[in-house]
C-alpha cells in the first residue's frame, strides 16, 4: 500500500499539544475550517470538509424538512452545533458535532447542546467516525440516532433503549419508523429519501 493510499484509510486524530502543529491549527481556525472538528475525552478530532452531496442533502434535510416539524412540537433542529457530554477521567472537554440535531430549547445554550438532544443525525461520509459515537450519544440519553447515506439515501434508525442503542426494523413495505417525532421514513426511487408525519409528506 502506497503513502497515499495508507492516509486515505486511516483516521487523523491528533493527542497534544505539539508546538509544531499549534501553528496550523490556529490557521485553521482563522480559515473557518474547524467547526466540525471534535474532542473527544480531551483528545481533538480532526474532521475533514464533506462532499457537495454531503452538505446539500444536509441542508434539505435539517432546514426544508426537520425545522417545521421540530417547531410544531416546540424544538429547535440545528446544523452541525456541538452536543457536550460528561467528561470523563478529569478531561474538561468531550462533545461531537451531528451533522443534524433536534433539541428542546432549554439544552441549548451558547456553545451548543447541554447533553440532551431528542434527535442526532450523522450524513455518512468514507471513512468517518459516525459510527463510534453510539456509546457518546447513549450517555447523554439522545433517544435516537440517524445514519444517512447521501448518495443513496439508505438510512438506520437507531432507538435508544434500556442504555443502548437498537436498530429499527425495516417494514415488509420499504418504511422504517422514526418514533421521536412520529415519522415514517422510506428510500424511494431518485434514490430520495421520502419522510411522511401526520399531515405532511417531502421527498429529499
């Protein structure tokens, strides 16, 4: 396996500090391209851009389809804001940055998420950490969790239940039950995602 191709299957994580890196990190700061980046028990992940599809399909998602539903049942769905957890073996910081979340407005505070949101989607991406995050988001009682390929759509709801996480089985029909906010959601022909509530229906 060449240089490259070692670098492309493997995760960045930097455990610090390092004066020669500090520099870098400062510039990448004032470029504006550390605002996924997370910490997870005191240790930085550094989390690269996302696709085009990836922020687009976001986007529909979070904004034309969540934040009216959300508001009818008084939250709030948000894009890409930190949800902070207890810290663990003294270490001051430890959150992770969804790509989607819905909260109740009195977890939200300046820098994020108090713990407790009701719902944390994570748009897939090659080789991205979303799926180590389970154990995170359990220990703050995030009741459910969303994996979301953005090129096809595919999708996994998992149910928090007695601690841990459980997937949602698939219907006979293709649907799958999201029971935080009373959806149905199904991977239809585009591939699009259609999510269906009482009242409504969008296809994204």
């Amino acid at each position: 396996m060449t240089s490259a191709a070692r670098l492309t299957a493997m995760h960045a994580v930097i455990v610090g500090p390092d004066p020669s890196w500090l520099a870098w990190l400062e510039e990448r700061a004032r470029r504006g391209n550390d605002h996924r980046d997370e910490v997870w028990d005191g240790v930085l992940h550094v989390v690269p851009p996302v696709s085009t599809a990836h922020q687009s399909f976001e986007g529909d998602l979070a904004y034309e389809v969540l934040r009216p539903i959300a508001k009818r049942l008084g939250l709030v769905a948000l894009c890409e804001l930190g949800v902070f957890g207890p810290s663990k073996r003294g270490r001051k910081k430890n959150y992770r940055i969804p790509d989607v979340l819905v909260a109740d407005r009195e977890h939200v505070s300046e820098r994020g998420v108090e713990q407790r949101a009701e719902l944390v989607i994570e748009v897939l991406s090659p080789h991205d950490e979303s799926r180590e995050k389970f154990g995170f988001y359990a220990e703050c009682g995030i009741p459910e969790y969303w994996l979301v390929d953005p090129i096809t759509r595919a999708i996994e709801v998992h149910v928090l239940r007695d601690g841990a996480y459980q997937l949602q089985p698939t219907r006979d029909d293709g649907t799958i039950e999201a029971p935080r906010l009373a959806l149905t959601l199904r991977v239809i022909d585009g591939p699009k995602l259609r999510i269906d509530w009482d009242g409504g229906s969008a296809e994204i």
